[in-house]
C-alpha cells in the first residue's frame, strides 16, 4: 500500500522488540465483541489510477461554472482566482503544516495570519480582527453569542434580511438555551444584538446610521454582516458596527459545493477578549527580533474548559492563506476595481433583464446581485434553465428569482440568459 | 543592514513593502456607467500594492519559516499528523467539485451528492453506525453537533431535566465547553491514578445527585482516551450510563488507532465526530480547515443536524430538510457541510480500502508502541503497559536536573523535529504525547528515538543550562508570549 512505509520485516523486529508475539496482543485492552471479524464490508484498496478515475468520473456528472453561464450567489460567489494562489496554498510548508503552536518553526503560518487580520480590519474598518471561523453562518452565530455574553441578555434582532441559511443556523445555536429568542424587527431593553446584514440577502445595500441610533436607544450592539466581500471596494466600511462578520470566500476560494470557506470576525478593541477563535499577535524573540505568535489563548478551551468563551479550536488556516495571497495580489486598486467590475457586471445584466417581457427589478439599488419578478413560478424557471445548461439563481418565493453577476460573467453568458429566459418565459 | 544569511530570509509585512503603481493582477477597464449602490462610494480602503513576482516571493519566503509534515516527523499526540496524499489535492480541484455551487438544483450535482453518499456509507460501515451527518465544520463543531443531538433527544423524550454531562478529567478541552455551549452542567470524573476511568469512580458520578442518574444527560469520552489508552471497562461503563438513560458521546480525535478493525458502536458508542483531518488524511493547513461529520445509532439519526444526503426510489440523491425529518436539531453550518474535505477523505478511503485501514491502525499502535518500549528507561512512564496510537511520558526524571517538557520540546525544534504534545493532558505534570502514525517507517523512528535518548542523556550529563537557549538554529528564538498577552498587537494598523 503506497502509503504505508513499513516493511514485514520491520514490524517483525518492531514486535520483537516491545515484547509481544502479534500485532493483536497490542490491542488486549479492548473487549473482544468490539473487534471486527477479519475485514469491515468496504471494497479493497484500489490504485491512483483507479481512484482518480472513480472520482473523477462523479466530478463529470456535475455541472459546473467553468462550463456554462452562472448567475446564482445568494452568499457564494463564482470569482476568478489567480494561478499563483492555488500554487502559494499548495505549497507543503503551508498544505502541511499543523496550528502554530510552536511558534519558532511556524513564523510562516504566524506572519500570514497576522497580515490576514490586517487586511480583515482595514476592509472592514474595526480595530481588531481574528485567525478566522468556520465559514460566514457560525461566524454570525459565534457574533450573537458574543454579543449576549457582553450585554448579559438573551434576544437577538434581525434588522434587515439575512441570509436564510445563516438565519437557521442561528436557530439551533440559540435553541440550546430556552430563555434566547431571536426576533425580527427593531431592537428594546433586552436585546443583545441587531444583525444588519448589507448588501442583506436581496442584495441591496444599507446605511449603518439609522441601526446604530436604534441600538444606542437600548444600548444594544450592532453587528454587521457580509456575504459578498467584494462589496468593501465599493460601499462604505461599516465603521458604525460594533461586530464586523461575514463571509469572505469570494477572495482566493473555490465555490466547493459550499466548503470549505472562511468566515472573518472583527470588532471594536474593547471586545478583544470576548472574541472567539484564535488571535495571532507580535512580539519579540530571545534576540529582540520581530515574531508573531498565537495569543490571548487563556480564553479557549484548553485552558479554560467549561469557562471558554467558544468551544472553538481552529481556524480555517488555509483558507485564510488563499484570501491574504489573493488580497495581496488585487492591492488597493486591483480590489477597488474588481468591486466596481462586479458591480457594472450587474447593471449590464439587470439593463438586459429588465428589457424583457413581464420581467421586473425589484431592487433600487444593488451591489452584484439583485431580485427579479418573473410571470411564473421561480422553481421551475431555474429548473428549465438547468435543462438549458444555465445555472440561473436562486429561487425565492412564489415568482422571484434572486441572481448575481460577477467579474466573470461575459457579454455572452447575459445574452444566452436572456435569450433563454425569454424562451422559458 | 540585510540580515539575510543562506536560506534563511527576513521578510516584511506587506504593508512595509514599496508601493506598486499597478495591482498584481490585470483587470478589465472598467465602463464609465452610474452607479446603482444607492450610498456613496467608498474612496480608500488601506491595501498594499504590489506586482504578481513580489506577492509570489513573499510567501514563498514566509514559507521556508515553517515546518511542516512534509519536512520531517511531527509526532504530535492527538493530532495524527500522517502523509497527505497528493491525489487527494488534484481530485479536490477538479472542476466538476471546486467549481459547484451549494444551491444548484440537485438535478445539476447528482455526481457530488453520490460522492457524499459514498462517504457516509464509509463511516457508517467503519463506526457501525448507522446515522451520519458530514456538515460539521471541525472535530469541535461535530462535538456540538453530537452533543446537540443529544440534547434534542432528551427535549423530544420529555427528559429535559436531563443536564448532567459526565466527562473524565483528561478530555480535550473543547469537550466540557462544547456542553456548556450546549446549556449542560459538567461533573468531571477523575482518572489520575491509572490514567483510565475505574468503574467506581464512574459510579460515583453517574449517581451523584441522583440514585439511578436520572440527571444525567449523556457521557463525552475519547477513546483511546488522551493518554492513549484504551478504556478498559468502557462497555462496563456504557451499560450502566444506558441503564441510566443517559447517552455516550464518543470524541472521535483517537480513531486512527481503531480504524478498520474496531467498530465504536460495538463499545457502547451513541454518537462520536470524526476528523476528516486526522484519521483521513486531510491536511491540516497550518490550522484548517478541518472537517467533523458525525455518526451515531439509528436511534439518535432521528436528531441529529440536517442535512443528510439519501438515495430516492428513482435512485436519485437527493439533500434532505427539515420538512423530511421534524425531530432534527436543525442546521449547523450553512450549506452541506466542508465538501472539499469530502472529496479528499473519500479519495483517501478508497486509496486504503478495507485490507489498508486494518493496517493503518495496526501500524499506528505498532509505530507508537515500539517509541514507548525504546524510550521507557529514559523518560517516566506513568502508566504502564501498552499503549495504543500514541504513548505518554513526562519530565519526571529530567525536572530533578532543571529542564522541563518545553526545554525537552524546544530541544526537538533544534534538532530538526516537530515536538510532540506538551502539557496535555493536564492530569499530570510535564506530560509529552507522543503519536507517531503509520505514515512513518522504523528508520524515522529510530532515529526520533536516539535523539530522545541524546537529550535525556545531555540532561543527566549536566547540561541543563544549555537547553533553556533552545532552539537556536531556527529563524526564531524562544518567543516572548508574555509580551504578546499583555499588549495585544494583533495587526499593522495597531502597530503601525
């Protein structure tokens, strides 16, 4: 087997020398009626030949961006990612390596958090920022939780629409505990938090000023989600926010059938030790020279057990690797105009939309993607536009489909969806 | 002054570099349209600038500061830091898997769902148990997730009352935060004599507060536990939590030391996460992302999150919600869960099949075992007998000279090794885990194990004040944390 190193002959001497007479003897501690009869019922190892061509065969039943016009976000996003990336990420030293606990020989890993949590800070406009969460749905859920320890009170707002995966989420981590609610609408006395998600789901991008006030009034705090992260080159930072958090797979991640992605997490410093997730800060070595290293770790759980602030003991390390690569090679310009791309490739798409007949634009305003009500049902209309070969939104209810445009949709993809749609229709 | 010296490169923070006049990636000319954002634009975000072959040099040269599993041996315990095989990586890129959308209609990614079929019958098939659920997003995201489902069968059993969550005191942290996350009470149960949970002390907990443990929620127990040992009387201890009503919630971080040869369900296990990244080879990536799908009885299946993919009577797979299955806890993370992970874990399965999963456990405990025999007179064994997939010592015999677990650890750093655990468990003083895996041949472990010897022979040879410099070869010193902690400098606009 190719990924075993051990020869017959060294397991042989290997037993010999700890003492026992078969590899068995080594697992006597365990009850017998736990043992399985000779094999488990799975197939036998099998080549990389046949592997590779096992899976890739399951790979070809799907229909995927790089082949057909793609118009559906609703918080993952179909972005172009630069070659150099996926060759950076793959590299054994960042691919291999484990959680920097040894700081001397993992200042790679370190430096790179590091910048990541800058480049978080500044796109989001907060003094601090973490390693990383799991993807853009805990990390809201983990921006609740926060909130509610800090305030001491148990109900969550929703001020504007928030993506319904995110929302569900956010129902079983606050079902654990029966007194926490969550509730649309504005925030009172005992609300922790309001979540203003911009641009919210239907893709229209709010002002922060209005929620901050109504938060002020009850000394809530507000937190700011993101699915779209392209969007801070081109609308304001959310400077007002108590809580910055979001998604940020659009910069330097695959779409992956929705994971792995990386969720960020910023805020207001005087949160810092309240904030979940792991933290990378700087300091000095025995020579006085700059090093980073993981820090503030007395609020985790190794330390801490049934007194941590979150049960969470990774970040997305890799992840946020290919997001600080793909940030470093857009710059200020690159990103601020991949914003503006991403936004006209919209305009482009609901120019060409709107001029079809019994379609309508929801939306007064829209960052790269926005609703659109249709003469009949959205589920099935994406459904024939699949039979089509497009991928062509997501179907909200009854009549309205949500659909997003990218730096990658083409002159052609629009023409082909309009073209299509208007057949469907 | 240039401080470079060989391979050894001082590299800048981005932020520090000159400022490019063109971005490192070429972007269309933008039109000259208005904009439809309805607020005004943002003017300056605060980005560095920089061309493709800076970005490229940049990382490339934070990249020689790291080590990594493909340098050499990482004996970190409870980690399982094995190979990660490459074919892994290039399946995860296809096209067909990278370039898919979570929400495409199910009709368009019929080849992903029966990919994610395939690994749950995988687990399924290797934990003997029947429900899986692949969305948990880490080992600590699958606790919650089994510990929720556990939860939510006591709410739909009427047992609400049920809030005691027994956990021995050697577990991983994130197990008692993960249930108090969960709104349960942890009674720890203490091992420290034999580093194994007696049946007595186990009794003491379960009826602490009540005569037959009718508060009791569930149990959390690694096994092999965090000594890397094998619970002896765990099916003993199993009946009784049972007898009790409570449910046992296996951590899966040990597994490797089972795969393919012991079935969890077949020792009393209800529910238990499994790392993608640990026992299936998945690469860790310098701290994620990792993956921890659940499996637990067909009794608890019922609870567990959503979604689950099933197979219809058309033979399509289909992503189940909900509206299918009422008693569910619910969503746990958007989406289906780290999918990529998926690809690479099931591409790893298949590689080993059945015959190769029996030999990797069988080659872990073997590898670990033979490291525990070669080194038992050097350093203090505090639990004797075999062990299994990993094997713990202490600094016992080295503290009487001055020199602890980390001047042992930063001496490994400099002879060119990752070290192993320190400091976990927390039952005992100074405690190393040491977990070799069965990616590693005797060669690489005779030669680990001589360099333990030359330590614990150094530390005897009265060279104790030479270790508290070490390591001194790598690109950093000894850190100080200290400084870290007490103020926070945690990007460059805080130090700038």
């Amino acid at each position: 087997m190719r990924y075993l190193p051990q020869t017959a002959n060294a397991r042989k001497e290997m037993l010999k020398a700890v003492g026992v007479s078969s590899i068995d003897e080594l697992f006597q501690d365990i009850p017998k009626t736990a043992f399985v009869d000779g094999l488990v019922d799975l197939p036998k190892h099998q080549g990389e030949i046949e592997v590779d061509r096992d899976l890739s065969a399951m790979a070809a039943k799907n229909m995927n961006a790089d082949d057909v016009p793609f118009f559906l976000g609703a918080g993952v996003y179909n972005h172009h990612i630069p070659a150099s990336v996926d060759y950076i990420i793959q590299r054994s030293e960042f691919l291999t390596a484990y959680t920097p606990y040894q700081p001397e020989i993992a200042q790679g890993t370190l430096q790179v958090i590091f910048e990541y949590q800058t480049f978080i800070s500044k796109l989001t406009g907060q003094d601090i920022a973490n390693a990383s969460l799991y993807d853009g749905s805990t990390a809201v859920s983990e921006a609740a939780l926060m909130a509610m320890r800090i305030t001491r009170r148990n109900k969550v707002a929703i001020g504007t629409v928030l993506n319904p995966e995110y929302r569900k989420v956010l129902n079983s981590y606050m079902s654990n505990y029966e007194e926490r609610e969550v509730f649309e609408g504005d925030p009172d006395g005992d609300t922790a938090c309001v979540i203003v998600q911009s641009p919210d789901f239907f893709g229209s991008p709010h002002k922060y000023d209005k929620w901050r006030k109504k938060c002020d009034e009850v000394g809530a705090l507000l937190v700011v989600v993101v699915t779209e992260i392209v969007s801070l080159g081109l609308l304001p930072a959310p400077l007002e926010a108590d809580i910055v958090c979001g998604e940020s797979q659009s910069i330097g991640i695959p779409m992956s059938y929705g994971g792995p992605h990386l969720g960020f997490f910023a805020c207001k410093q005087k949160y810092l030790r309240q904030v979940p997730g792991r933290l990378c800060g700087m300091t000095k070595d025995a020579d006085g020279r700059r090093s980073f290293v993981l820090t503030l770790s007395t609020r985790e759980q190794h330390i801490r057990r049934e007194k941590a602030t979150s049960n969470i003991c990774t970040n997305q390390g890799l992840c946020a690797l290919a997001f600080t690569v793909h940030m470093a090679l857009l710059g200020e310009d690159g990103f601020k105009r991949l914003a503006l791309l991403n936004h006209q490739a919209a305009c482009r798409l609901a120019e060409a939309v709107s001029c079809i007949d019994g379609v309508k634009i929801l939306n007064d305003r829209f960052f790269n993607e926005f609703v659109i009500e249709l003469p009949k049902p959205s589920s099935i209309v994406v459904e024939d536009l699949a039979t089509c070969g497009i991928i062509g939104g997501y179907a909200l209810d009854d009549n309205q489909l949500l659909i997003a445009a990218t730096e990658m949709t083409t002159d052609d993809h629009i023409e082909e969806f309009v073209n299509t749609l208007s057949e469907i229709l | 002054m240039n401080q470079d010296r060989g391979l050894h490169y001082e590299e800048n923070l981005l932020w520090e570099k000159e400022y490019s006049e063109s971005s490192g990636v070429d972007l269309a000319e933008p039109e000259d349209i208005p904009l439809r954002i309805g607020v005004a634009p943002r003017e300056e975000v605060g980005l560095p600038q920089l061309s493709e072959p800076q970005v490229v040099r940049h990382f490339v040269r934070m990249s020689t500061w790291n080590y990594s599993i493909d340098h050499g041996f990482f004996p970190l315990g409870s980690c399982t830091m094995k190979h990660n095989p490459r074919l892994n990586e290039k399946l995860a890129r296809l096209s067909g898997f990278a370039q898919i959308h979570p929400m495409q209609p199910q009709s368009t990614v019929q080849g992903a769902l029966e990919l994610m079929h395939e690994l749950q019958n995988w687990l399924a098939e290797l934990t003997g148990l029947w429900g899986v659920c692949l969305a948990p997003s880490a080992g600590a995201h699958g606790e919650l997730a089994g510990m929720m489902t556990i939860r939510r069968a006591h709410e739909i059993q009427g047992n609400s009352k049920r809030k005691i969550v027994l956990t021995p005191d050697s577990s991983h942290g994130t197990n008692p935060a993960t249930a108090v996350m969960c709104g349960f009470e942890v009674r720890s149960i203490s091992t420290q004599e034999t580093g194994r949970l007696s049946v007595e002390a186990f009794k003491d907990a379960l009826y602490k507060t009540d005569e037959n443990g009718a508060d009791i929620a569930g149990m959390m127990v690694t096994n092999p536990n965090t000594c890397g040992l094998f619970e002896r009387n765990i099916i003993e201890i199993s009946d009784l939590l049972h007898k009790a009503g409570g449910y046992f919630y296996c951590d899966g971080a040990n597994f490797n030391a089972l795969v393919g040869k012991v079935r969890p369900a077949d020792f009393g296990v209800d529910v238990m996460h499994i790392n993608l990244h640990k026992t299936f080879s998945t690469p860790h990536g310098g701290g994620g992302p990792g993956s921890g799908p659940i499996c637990c009885t067909k009794d608890l299946a019922q609870y567990m999150p959503v979604p689950r993919v099933i197979k219809n009577s058309k033979g399509e797979y289909i992503l189940e919600t909900k509206e299918d299955r009422s008693d569910t806890l619910g969503t746990l993370k958007a989406f289906q869960g780290q999918f990529g992970m998926f690809v690479r874990a099931l591409s790893y399965m298949k590689s080993h099949g059945s015959d190769g999963l029996r030999q990797v456990s069988e080659d872990a405990v073997l590898n670990a075992n033979y490291i525990l025999s070669q080194l038992k007179d050097d350093y203090h064994v505090p639990y004797e007998g075999s062990c299994m997939h990993e094997c713990l010592l202490t600094d016992k015999k080295q503290k009487q000279y001055d020199v602890t677990t980390l001047d042992i650890a930063k001496a490994l750093v400099e002879y060119g090794y990752h070290p192993m655990t320190i400091y976990f468990p927390l039952i005992l003083a100074g405690t190393m885990l040491i977990e070799p895996t069965e990616t590693e041949s005797k060669d690489t472990l005779e030669r680990f194990i001589s360099t333990m010897k030359k330590i614990a022979q150094d530390v005897k040879d009265g060279k104790n004040k030479e270790f508290h410099d070490l390591p001194k070869s790598t690109p950093r010193k000894r850190l100080d944390e200290v400084r870290a902690a007490r103020n926070p400098v945690l990007n460059y606009n805080i130090a700038s």
